[in-house]
C-alpha cells in the first residue's frame, strides 16, 4: 500500500512491515492506496490484523476517488485481533482508510498498529482484468444478441434514469424495452391519498365512468409521468411494459373503502367491480389516446393474485381460489379496451406473479378459467427473482415449458438472480440463459426477457449483487456469461 493522504495523523512503517499509527485526535484519518483495484464481487470478506488497546479505530474501503463505500467501526482489543469485514460490495475497493474513534483524556493514547489487510477472494479469482472471451467482439450487447431472438430485451427503470441522456443512451445500447419500477402501478396514478372529483369533471378529463357506477365522485388520476416515459420511449425507439393494473400491494387502501376514505367500511363487490372497471378503462384509454401509446406492447393485469393473502382485493371478494372472478372480469375489461382500438392481437395481457415455479399448476388452472369462454389471456409473466440457490435453472425451465404446453406465450418479467458468490452467480446465469435459449430454439414462445435493474448499484436487492451490471454501463462476468451462452447455443450476430 501507499500513502495517499492523511488528516492529523503520524504513520512509520516498521521492520516487521506493519503501520505504526499516530492520531491527534479523534476522527483524524490516514488514507491508503492499495496496489491494485480489487474487485468486490468476487471477495468473500476481508480482515484486517491490527493493534489498539487504549482507544478504537474503524477501518474504510474506498473507490478510486476515496468515495466512502463501506466502513466497520470499534476495532479494538488488548493485543493482536483479527477484524472481520463483510462488505457486500459490488464495485471495486481502491483504497483503505483507519481513523480514530472515542474521545480519550490522554490524545497519546491515539495509537493503533495494523499488521495485515488481507482480501478473501473466491477460488479461481483471475485479477488480470481480461474480459472473458464470449466469442463476441468486446462491444457486443445484450440488444444485439438477445434482443435478436426474444423479440424484447428490457430493464426496469424510472423516470428521472429516463431523462438522464447518459442513462438513456445505456438503456438504449442494451435494451429495447423497459419495464417502469414504479410510476405506473396504482399508487403512483391514484395518490396516497383522494383527489376527489366529480363524475362529470372525470368525463370531461376522458375518463371512463361504467354505467353500474354508483359513487358520487371520481377520484382523479395522475398521468404527468406516464406521459413523460411514453414520450421518451417514443422518441428513442423503446417499447414498454405497462405494470400494473391489478395489484394488492400498491393500491390504495381508500381506494377498497366507502367514500373512498380510509377509515371507511369495505365496499361491496359490485361496488368494487365498477371502480375497478373505471380505473382500468380509464387508464388503459388515456394511454391509447396519447400520441406516444402505440409504444405499450403489453400490460401486466393482474399482478401476484396467489401470493397476495390479506390483500383488501381478498378482504372484498373473499378467500383466494382457482376461479376468481375479479381477475377474469379484469382481463375481460382490459381485452375489451383493446378491442376498441382495434390492436387486440398487438399487445399481450399477461397474469404476472412471483414463485411461479412453486405452484405452476395453480397459475395454469387460474390462466384457464380467465380464458375458459374466450381467449383473454395471453400469457404468463414469471417475475423470476432468483437465488443461486433456489430453484435450480431445471426447476425453472421445466416450469416455463409447463406454461407454454398451454399454447399461451411466456414473457420473464422481473430478472435478478441473488447470489453470495460472483462466480456461482456467472454459471446460475449461463444455465439459466441456455435453458431459455434451447426453449426458443424448440419453437417456444419465450416473448421477452426482462431484468429488474440497471445494475447492483440502484437494485432494490444491491446487497446481494443479483445483476449483471455492477452499476449501470458497468458490466460483471456474469454479463459476458450471458453473452457466452448466446454464441454456444449456436447463435451469432448477423
């Protein structure tokens, strides 16, 4: 290691090799540079030896501009300890940092002496910093290999990554469709709280009011940055996931109630069938009426019916069950609005849901009854948040072609794969992608493939590393594993 810089401190390095430390103070800090970039993703942990039996001292990992990425505070012990650090980083540490903690009466008591730094890396780590050899140019994209075969190669995204031209121009080398994390789900169009309008002010605004509507009022709907993202994906080629109509999570509890008020008693089932048909009419319509909405190839319309237990969707139409009635009636109500404008066959309803390896045959017995008088289904979304340890990429190929002996289609919604091991994570993601590469091959018809992130770094499961970007434009190993099974499946790059 190397000094870098230093506030308030004194180090000599001594004949064993080890940092004698001198702190004035508290909180005053030597920095050091490692002598090479380490690459996080593949350290199990790192300890650090050190000596500080009068005061404490913490340890910091740095990136290359001595950005703060990971800190453990109070090392200390009466003699030589072994410090335990478990990062979770998926970026690569440049620099350490050791800085005094607790206010002592006596400042020469300031004194610490680190014997050893050691980064566990996983076995077979290469440091050479070579990209792996993918049978690809260096250059080649997940658009370009992928986006070839599955016909959508997408990402999860929110608005304001949108609007940054560096982030778009990413999105736009890799992808080309994206999936909004949030700002189309019911809480971002409904409020947190009413906005009451009434049913003639929502009529005149385009809103869709059903002739079984029975409240007085209308609460109003904000379609700012849904218009915004349509607008984008328009102007940059993209196509877009409309998720989600249905969903027991993000809607609002006022919206279940009586004068939709939150304190309000539950509404009856007719009541909720007619607002339910409001909203999805009146958002599905909005978005078909805008300009930019032909960019929207399908909607999620009901999102995660099996797992949503105590949802106040249950709570009104009682106990979950194999023939829902509300989920039909709102594929019925979303089928009927494509009909209308006459792109039925264009875009694609899908049941979403998570687990879907786990209860495979209820999925399809509800797909079933949604379709049992008309095709109003088409497909099956399989959120797919993975672990490296469970299900096993067998579990979930055999249950993709489960759904797809249905003759409906199949899209992977939610993409990531959690891991505790970068280079377990690199192979689950190569078995993964060649089991879905030999389903295309086989005729099936795997629509789409989406992952829930741009990289590690704004995941909503950062911590357990689960993209193949390590931040956005930042590729991992596990990406050009993903590019290697493209071309040892037999395909190229035309």
């Amino acid at each position: 290691m190397t000094y870098a810089t230093s506030y308030g401190t004194k180090y000599d390095i001594q004949t064993d090799g080890s940092i004698k430390l001198e702190f004035e103070k508290q909180y005053q800090e030597i920095k050091l540079s490692l002598p090479q970039d380490i690459d996080m993703n593949y350290c199990t942990e790192v300890t650090m030896k050190a000596k500080s039996e009068f005061s404490e001292i913490s340890i910091k990992l740095y990136d290359e501009n001595f950005n703060e990425l990971f800190v453990k505070y109070d090392c200390k012990g009466n003699g030589v300890v072994d410090y335990t650090l478990t990062p979770n980083l998926s970026t690569k540490v440049s620099g350490i940092g050791i800085m005094a903690l607790n206010v002592v009466e006596d400042y020469s008591k300031y004194q610490a002496t680190v014997y050893s730094l050691t980064f566990h890396m996983e076995p077979g780590y290469d440091d050479s910093g070579k990209t792996p050899d993918t049978g690809l140019s260096n250059d080649a994209t997940l658009l370009e290999t992928y986006g070839t075969v599955f016909e959508h190669i997408g990402t999860c995204i929110n608005l304001w990554q949108l609007q940054n031209t560096s982030t778009l121009n990413i999105v736009k080398s890799q992808y080309n469709s994206v999936t909004s994390e949030n700002e189309m789900k019911p809480d971002a169009l409904l409020g947190a709280s009413p906005n009451l309008i009434s049913v003639e002010e929502a009529k005149n605004l385009g809103y869709v009011i059903p002739e079984n509507y029975t409240d007085t009022c209308v609460p109003r709907l904000n379609f700012s940055s849904v218009d915004k993202i349509l607008e984008l994906c328009a102007k940059n080629g993209l196509r877009y996931r409309a998720h989600t109509l249905v969903w027991h999570s993000q809607t609002p509890n006022w919206f279940f109630r009586s004068g939709f008020s939150g304190s309000g008693a539950l509404v009856t089932p007719e009541v909720m069938n007619a607002r339910m048909e409001f909203y999805i009419r009146s958002v599905m319509t909005h978005v078909y009426n805008n300009p930019n909405g032909h960019v929207v190839y399908a909607w999620d319309v009901v999102n995660e019916y099996l797992n949503a237990d105590s949802s106040n969707w249950i709570a009104v139409y009682g106990g979950k069950n194999l023939t829902p009635s509300f989920v039909k009636l709102a594929f019925e109500i979303a089928d009927n609005v494509l009909q209308s404008y006459g792109i039925r066959e264009n875009v694609s309803l899908i049941f979403n849901d998570y687990n879907t390896y786990m209860n495979t045959n209820e999925i399809i017995s509800i797909v079933k009854f949604i379709n049992s008088e008309q095709r109003l289904c088409d497909g099956f979304g399989m959120q797919a948040h993975l672990d490296t340890g469970f299900p096993t990429t067998a579990a979930f190929k055999n249950t993709v072609n489960s759904f797809l002996a249905t003759g409906l289609e199949v899209q992977i919604t939610e993409l990531d794969v959690t891991t505790k091991s970068a280079s377990t994570q690199e192979q689950y993601y190569y078995s993964l992608m060649t089991g879905l590469l030999e389903i295309k091959k086989n005729g099936g018809k795997l629509t789409g493939i989406t992952y829930w992130g741009l990289g590690d770094s704004n995941s909503w499961r950062k911590s357990q590393t689960p993209l193949l970007f390590s931040a956005p434009g930042k590729p991992k190993n596990a990406y050009y594993k993903v590019l290697q099974a493209f071309t040892d499946a037999g395909y190229s790059i035309d």
